[in-house]
C-alpha cells in the first residue's frame, strides 16, 4: 500500500464521552450460563461476531477455558474478547471472515509502515494473547494487539495499541470492551475500534489522559475521542467507489513507542487511498 508519512496530521475529533457500565440487556444474543457445553452449542450456531454470556463465576470461566482448548484442537477458532469475574460477564468473540477483515489490513498496514521506518525489531506482536489483572481473574483477549519491544516485550505486559472491530455487536458495547482495556491495564494502551453495520464503516481513536490540575490529589483519568472517520460504499459507480470522511486516520508515534521519534521516524497515517483498500476488502467479505 501507500509510502510512509513521517509528519504530524491533525485529528478531527477530541472529545470526552460517557460510555455505559453494563451489558447485560445489550444486543446481539445474550443469554444467561446454564452449563457450559450451551456455551458451545451457541457458539456453533450464532448469526454473528458475538456472544455475551452472564452469571459466569470464576470457576466456571476456568471450566470454559479448559473446553475451549479441547475445541481448539479440533479447528473451531474464537476468542475471550473480555471476561469480568465481577460482573461475571463473558463476551465471546467468534472468527468470522468479516469480523477479521474488519481489523487484519489495518494492522498489516501498521506493521509495513513501522517495518519500512526499520522498526521491525523495536515492535512485538501479541495478536489476541489473553492479558489479565489478576491469575484467573478479569482478563481482555484483543483482535489486534502489540507494544514496543523492550518496553512492552516482558511476559504479560500490556500493548500500546489494541485494534478491537465488530458488525453483529453494538457500538456500544465496542466501547464499554474499550473502556474495560483501559481500566484492567491501569490505563497503558490506545485502542482503535473498527465497527462494521453493513452500510457503513466506523473508526474510532481513543486515548486517556491525566488532567493536570494544580491542588489535585487523587489521579483521575479521562476517556478522550479524539478521531473518528466513516467509510460508505457507493455502488452507482463503476467501479464502486468508498467515500472517506474527517480524512486520514493517524496514530501518535510517541503513543504507541512510548518515545520521541527519531530520524525518517513519525505518525502512523493511514491515507485515505489506504482506508477505500481497506473498506473494499471488508465489503468483499459482506
């Protein structure tokens, strides 16, 4: 794809938003465990990306770990998008061609942009590796995830950048997964969330920060919008076309490194030719 940009571009968007606190009434299928082998039989036959499951309790959760792994072994692919032993809700992703496209390019695009900057060996894939607060506690599975190596590169340490895409889950529920990444990772990584409604594409860039107020006691964080972009598809043309809006999607070097860049170093900026590729390669999966 495109070549790398290594200037700054401005955003189009920075604001605060309140996010909601539970899904239990969300949309797409929820239910509530009855055993774990439903867990399974749901997961076989469910229409979309996700599946919310309530009143999981630890010991429960572990039982569902240890039958995920025999079912791995025979082919079936899914994740633990996020698990929260005190809500004891489990939100289970499922693999479908969609919900991949949906957040693959993009990180394959950051990687050859980091790769062409001769940063290969100063960043380290996670993929989806489960990241968790506690041993056998709340713990987050994202779709595309990694940090800088060495800052980031020890066992269990926490990405920098997490890229969380869904169709068949609401928005909402995108951004209450998002807001749980900051909380249980003590507020360490930046989140990209892709959300697919079968019209059209939504990229949202969301970072926290630390208000510095004189006299403040108590460290408080807050949730900062600070990019969102939608991709339409326009089938009257031929060929069909996309039509990006706010611009180019840009991630801070300085973010996601967690230093100043160097020399031929800069923004991570996904042009617009970029996002009508990567938008034409979602609809191909619709």
């Amino acid at each position: 794809m495109a070549a790398i940009t290594s200037t700054s571009a401005s955003v189009s968007a920075s604001s605060t938003t309140t996010i909601p606190t539970s899904v239990e009434s969300d949309n797409p299928l929820t239910f509530q465990l009855t055993n774990v082998q439903d867990i399974f039989d749901k997961i076989d036959h469910a229409p979309g990306d996700s599946l919310t499951v309530t009143k999981v309790s630890s010991n429960y959760f572990t039982e569902i770990q240890h039958e995920r792994e025999k079912r791995e072994k025979e082919g079936r692919r899914f994740r633990f998008r996020d698990y929260d032993s005190n809500s004891r809700i489990l939100i289970i992703t499922i693999l479908t061609s969609l919900h991949e496209t949906l957040h693959r390019p993009l990180y394959d695009e950051f990687i050859g942009q980091i790769r062409d900057m001769g940063l290969k060996k100063s960043w380290r894939d996670i993929g989806s590796a489960r990241r968790s607060a506690q041993q056998g506690q709340s713990g987050k599975e994202g779709d595309s995830a990694g940090g800088p190596n060495p800052q980031r590169a020890t066992k269990g340490a926490w990405p920098t950048l997490v890229i969380e895409a869904g169709f068949s889950q609401t928005l909402e529920k995108l951004r209450l997964v998002m807001q749980r990444w900051f909380s249980i990772s003590n507020h360490e990584v930046k989140i990209v969330l892709a959300k697919f409604d079968g019209t059209t594409i939504l990229l949202e860039k969301w970072e926290e920060e630390m208000p510095v107020r004189p006299g403040a006691t108590a460290t408080r964080y807050s949730l900062q919008h600070r990019q969102s972009i939608t991709i339409t598809q326009n089938a009257t043309t031929n060929p069909i076309s996309y039509n990006v809006t706010r611009g180019a999607l840009v991630l801070s070097f300085r973010l996601l490194f967690l230093r100043d860049p160097g020399p031929d170093e800069g923004d991570l900026v996904f042009s617009v030719q970029e996002l009508e590729e990567y938008a034409e390669a979602v609809w191909a999966q619709v």
